[in-house]
C-alpha cells in the first residue's frame, strides 16, 4: 500500500539482529501505510565502524529535527572509554519518561491476561552514578560509595505523567512505588510529589501506595492488581524487567523513552549477536515499540491494525519464530503477519 509519508521520524536499524528486525518493522509499518518519512542514520557499533563515533552528531541533529526515532538494539562497545548510548540519549535529549507496557500475547504464557504499564523515572535517582572508592592496595577495608538524587520537580513530572497516560489511555488506577520507609528524603520526596499529584486526579484515577519489596512479591503472586506503577530510576529498572518476565521474556517487551522534545521507542532486548544474521530472531519487541510510536503521534488506527494482526498470527505456534516455540524464520514470519492484518 503507497500512502503518503508525512511524519519525518530517525531510524536506527543499530547492531547484531538490528538491521533484519528493522527491516521486518520497516515491511509491516508499510504495509498498513504508516506515514513516517525515514532518516536513516548510525549509531552503535555500525557507527564506530564508520565514523569512529558510537553517536554521531549526524545522528542526535537527526533526532532533535524529527523530535521521533525507532532505535534498534545496539552493541555496547566494550572498552574505550565510550559512554552509554542510551544514557547520553537520554540526557541529550531529557528523556525523562521510560514507558514499559507488559501485556499478555502468547497465550499460555505463564501469567494470562496481564495488562500493566510501567512508568519509570529515566534521569536521576542511583543512576546519576555518583561513585566513589579510596582504596588502598586491596584494603579490606575499603568502602565504596554510591549517592543518588532525585529533585522535586521530575519527582512532580514524572507522578504526572503517569497520570496523564491513566486518563489518556482510560486506566483506572496508578501506584505509587517507593522505598520511603527506609531511604526518607530520596524516595520520601518522590512519595510527596506523587501524593500531591494524586490528589489533583482524584474522583478520575485512583492512586494507592507500595514499598519496592512488596510490589516485587505481589507482581508475582497476584500481577492482576496493578494498572499502572509509577517509580523512581533504579526500582523501574528492575521491575520492568520483572514484568517482562511475567509475559515471557524480553522477545516481546517494547519501551518508549519520552521528553519534552523528543521521543525515543525501542525493543527492551539488545543487539542478539549470537543469532545475528542467521534469520532467527523474533521482531515483535519492535513492532510493538513501532506501534508505541504510532500511539505517540495519534495512529492508534494503525496500531490497532497491527496488533489484530499480531494477536491473530500468535494462535499458530508453527508459524512464530523459535524463541516463541515456532518454526519460522524472521522473514517467514513477517510473510505470514503481513498476510494476517486485515
Ligand atoms: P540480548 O538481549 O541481546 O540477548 C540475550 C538472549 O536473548 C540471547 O540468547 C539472544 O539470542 C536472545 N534474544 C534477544 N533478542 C532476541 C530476539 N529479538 N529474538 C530472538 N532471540 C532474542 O542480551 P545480551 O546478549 O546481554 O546483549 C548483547 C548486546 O546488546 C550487548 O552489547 C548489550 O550491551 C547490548 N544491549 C543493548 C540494548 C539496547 O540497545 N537497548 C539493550 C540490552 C543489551
């Protein structure tokens, strides 16, 4: 289907299994006429290869002209002193929202019926890395050190934004996860933000409140309680990956990392580069992320289709791909999901 390409938005088709699930991604979005216009650039290990540099400025113009990119998985180069990419994303472009949803597709799956969204504050918490060790020789005394902070305002915005995606996307309720028991002020002062912000979306969104430790156990005892979960860096970190799990692994697992300016949307998983190249891996991480991406710009049309599609082509098995239990290839299985949107 020819339709007309509007939306100027960065494609990174990244390392390893990046390029071929890119281009699984790239064939379906088509398929259903998605309207991005592609500027295709590097960054990763493709990007050192060619320019030396792991993010070439080429790349974050790309992404601050089109406020919109798909990235696929990229490999982390090890040694040389280069920073995380996606850590300098994030900061280059104040990506402070990390959206994770967790929905059951493959049927069977051990949890069934799981439906829940992670927001995850993306830029301060633990992860400000303020590390210090004085060692001395191999001291057995020595101690190593580690800050974080979290400031009021993107403790407010990050509440916020959850709230704002509870009513945008009908949901009824938003939990609050915290550590404030134990770490006072840094999960503390999240905790008050989140409260003052509840009580502006009260009579619309129900809030209620769960210590880091108890929301682990319940997500796997009881999964079905939450809707959506708001917290800081380093307890989203975690618990993303934990619903992951509930829903069979990081093979089906999108994120979307949101600013004010710019929106990134990529596959949890990384670059595969055991399979790489071999037509083996499982392209659904993105598409979901691809049909984050159509959500963000207001294509729910669109993404709606997909998913149909998805939903109708995991009912047979035989024709996923192996990580899911099927017996297809990455193009084999595109063939057979293009033939199941409607
Ligand atoms: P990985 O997620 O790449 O692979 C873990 C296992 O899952 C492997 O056995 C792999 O074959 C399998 N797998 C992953 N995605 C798959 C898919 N779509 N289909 C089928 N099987 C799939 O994790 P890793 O091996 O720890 O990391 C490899 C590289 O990716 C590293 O350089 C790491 O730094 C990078 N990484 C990048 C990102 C990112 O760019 N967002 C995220 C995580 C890891």
């Amino acid at each position: 289907m020819s339709a007309e390409k509007t939306i100027p938005a960065t494609l990174i088709p990244g390392d390893g299994i990046g390029p071929e699930i890119m281009d699984a991604v790239t064939e379906i979005l088509d398929a259903v006429g998605a309207p991005f216009a592609w500027d295709k650039q590097l960054a990763g290990m493709a990007a050192v290869d060619a320019t030396g540099n792991p993010l070439p400025p080429q790349t974050i113009d790309s992404i601050r002209r089109t406020g919109l990119a798909l990235k696929s998985p990229l490999t982390t180069p090890v040694g040389g002193g280069f920073k995380s990419i996606n850590v300098t994303l994030r900061q280059e472009f104040g990506l402070y929202a990390n959206l994770r949803p967790t929905r059951t597709f493959v049927p069977g799956a051990r949890f069934d019926k799981i439906d829940l969204v992670l927001v995850r504050e993306n830029l301060e918490g633990y992860y400000a890395a303020m590390e210090s060790y004085i060692p001395v020789g191999d001291d057995p005394h020595g101690i190593a050190t580690g800050a974080g902070y979290n400031s009021r305002a993107e403790c407010n915005r990050i509440v916020r934004f959850a709230f704002e995606y509870a009513v945008k996307h009908g949901r009824k309720k938003v939990t609050l996860v915290h550590k404030a028991n134990i770490l006072k002020l840094l999960t503390g002062l999240f905790l008050e933000e989140g409260r003052k912000v509840a009580k502006e979306y009260e009579g619309r969104v129900e809030c209620n409140e769960r210590i880091v430790d108890a929301c682990a156990m319940q997500l796997v005892i009881d999964p079905w309680q939450y809707d959506v979960i708001v917290t800081t860096n380093l307890f989203g970190d975690i618990l993303s990956d934990l619903t992951a799990g509930l829903v069979g692994g990081l093979g089906m697992a999108p994120g979307a990392n949101i600013g004010e300016k710019a929106a990134v949307f990529e596959a949890v998983h990384g670059s595969a580069p055991d399979i790489a190249g071999k037509n083996l891996a499982n392209p659904l991480a993105l598409l979901l992320a691809a049909n984050m991406m159509l959500e963000h710009i207001g294509r729910d049309d669109l993404s709606a289709r997909i998913e149909s599609g998805i939903r109708a082509v995991i009912k047979k098995p035989e024709l996923l791909t192996r990580d899911l239990g099927g017996k297809s290839g990455t193009r084999e299985f595109t063939a057979a999901l293009k033939q199941h949107l409607v």
